[in-house]
DNA sequence: CCTACCGATCGGTAGG
DNA sequence: CCTACCGATCGGTAGG
C-alpha cells in the first residue's frame, strides 16, 4: 500500500466524532484535550492544527445538530398536515436522530451551557425558538380541534425531554430494538393528544 | 423548639446548598471550590473544616436524594391500590420532588456520573433497581389488565425523563403555576397507561 | 505532527 | 477561619 487512503477532511471529523463521544460520557467540562489527543492517537498539541480550541469542537457539536433539527421543522411547518401527524413526523425524527447519531445530539442537547458568548446566547435563543415552534403547532391543531385541549408547552416539555431519555436505552443491556422503541415511544406521546372521539 | 428556626451544623449546610445550586448551573466539573467558597463567602480553604472534599459534596446530595425516593417507593409497593393510582402517586412525588427541592434533585439526577467508586457503581445500581421496581409496578398493572397492554420499560423511561424537564420549567419566565404544571404532566403522563374501557 | 514548555487554575494541606 | 503554598493538570503556543 503507497498512503493510507484519504478520508476527505478526515482527521478533523474524526477528532469531532471522538470528541461527541467522549464528551456525552464524561461530560465537556471534565473532557481533557490530553484524553481526547489519546483518543485520536496524536499528542494534545496536534490537534490544535485541526481546531482551533476546546471551545469551537462544542460549537461545531451544537451548531450542526442545530441546524439539522431546524431545517427539518422548516420543512414541517411549510406542509399542510393534520396536527397530529405534524407532531408525530416531528417525534419519529427526533427519535430517529437521537438514535441514530447520538453522541452528537446528546452532547447538543445537554453540553450546550458550556459555549461561549456570543454562542450560548444564540443557542439558547434557537432553543426557545424551536420550542415556541413546536408549541406552534400544537396549539393550531388545538384551535383546529385536531388535538385535546391540553396545555401546549407542558406537552412539548414532556415531549422533547421524554425523548433524550433514548439515552438510558442506549446504556441499558435488555434493549427492544430501536424500532420497537420508536413506535412504543410514539403511541405514548402522541395518546395524550388525540381528541376522545377519534381516538 | 426553643430557639426560633436555628439550624444546627448551619455552615455545612450552606455550603450543600450553595454548592447544589452551583453543580446545577455550571455542572459539577465546571464548579470549582473557590466558585463555591466565594457563594458561601469564605475562603476555599476553610470550606475542608466543613467537608472532605468536593465529591464529598457531590455523595452527599446524590445519596441524600436517593434515599428519599427510595423510601417513597418502599411506601408505594406496600399498599394496594390500583396499579394507575399507584403511578400517578409515585408521579406526583416526582414531580414535586422537582419543583421543590429543584436544585438537588437536579444535581442527583444529571451529575451522578461525577461519583467516584464505590459510590459511582453503588449509584448506578440503586437507579437500575429504582426503574425496574416502577416498571414492576407497570407490568403488574398490565397483567391485572389495569393498566393498557403497553411497553413498561418504554413508560419508565418516558415518565422519568418528562419530569426532569421540569427543568426548563423552571428556566421559562412566562410559567403556568407549579399546581398547574403538576396537573397537566399528570394528566399527559397517565392518559397512555388507561385501558381503552376505562378512558 | 512532535517536543518542550507557558501561565493559570485546580483540589487540597500545613500551620496557626 | 485565614495566609501561604503544594503538586498536578489544565488549555494552549512556539518552533521546528
């Protein structure tokens, strides 16, 4: 073999990929550069030719699962649903997400009081945002009369933090399958909605 | 009592206060003893006539938490009633748990990982056995057909994870009351265990 | 990507 | 409860 093959941009994905790991497990705070360098295989030094600090791998971290999670309730909002099932594609992706790339999700999910100014307060402007969106479209279908007249941002509390709990499904060992999960996770969440007489 | 309101042993008291709401908004790593020293207004030094080290702290408020829920538990699985009625009891005590003694409860529940052994595995154990009593305490419902014909270890894992997000509950500045808030999780969390005949 | 190293800060102790 | 201070470790830089 002449060179190991070149993974695009390779290096740095992989230091933000063991960074999710690690810092989902130890949290950031208590991440060292020096534990996650060992985790990469170079010395601490190095990867300050890939990042630029400790800092910006959180940034990267929370800004992409951002990003990805707006895009997708861009998408929900512009469409002409029932309520109902506006809610439940939104849970089955998030589910699906949390799932799925997980390391990064739950790190943006929970690490992000760590960033910096001016990122903690854009994060946590995006994050009421998104929230109020959620409750946006609960409380249409409720005006509708698509969805049980329950109280909007109880529901989305409930729902959103109902579903970073995957994380103890990830660490238990007697785990149903994701698929499993998903529509047991569904069926109780979106229950709780439903007028009494469609249900 | 004689004396109005003294507390006993007052300094270390403080300090576990102080040092909960801390480890809450900064994370336990985040927090350093001289952060803490300062809230309580003293020098970091002084803070050891008090308590043994930092994870000390950390034990104290975790196991200080546990054995309240623990005991709660214990109360529950002694007494009879209908399996819905014994989860919405075991729910509301969450939830007030939550809302009362917000800042411990907090700590106990995000910052455990922090343990050091044996304490770490103790914990984790401790929470294992807690989630597999309240999912007992489901699958017997379900076998009394008391309770839907639903995934108890899902419900677990979505009613535990909803009322630590009571969380931003607290953080919100346009709140529902705390009686508010208790009743409408309630009625979220416990509309998916009734069996179709009982709604 | 490494060696060598920086100043800052950490949890904690000695001694009064 | 304080001053003074410890060794360890932190995030990060210089220079090659």
């Amino acid at each position: 073999m002449n060179k190991p093959q070149r993974k695009k941009a390779g290096k740095k994905d992989l230091i933000l990929l063991k960074a999710a790991a690690m810092f989902r497990e130890k949290g950031f705070a208590a991440t060292s550069m020096r534990d996650l360098a060992e985790a990469v295989g170079i010395e601490a030094a190095s990867l300050y030719n890939h990042i630029r600090s400790k800092n910006e791998i959180l940034e990267t971290i929370c800004f992409d699962v951002a990003n990805r999670f707006h895009t997708h309730i861009e998408e929900i909002d512009s469409n002409h649903d029932h309520a109902i099932k506006k809610v439940e594609t939104l849970l089955r992706f998030h589910i699906k997400q949390m799932i799925e790339n997980f390391e990064e999700v739950h790190v943006a999910d929970r690490e992000w009081r760590h960033l910096e100014e001016p990122y903690l307060s854009n994060m946590q402007a995006q994050r009421r945002n998104y929230r109020k969106r959620i409750a946006a479209i609960i409380q249409d279908g409720i005006n509708k009369k698509q969805i049980a007249n329950i109280d909007a941002s109880t529901s989305v509390l409930i729902m959103l933090h109902a579903i970073s709990g995957i994380e103890s499904w990830h660490r238990s060992k007697a785990k149903i399958s994701a698929e499993e999960l998903e529509n047991n996770m569904i069926r109780l969440l979106i229950d709780g909605l439903r007028n009494s007489d469609n249900k």
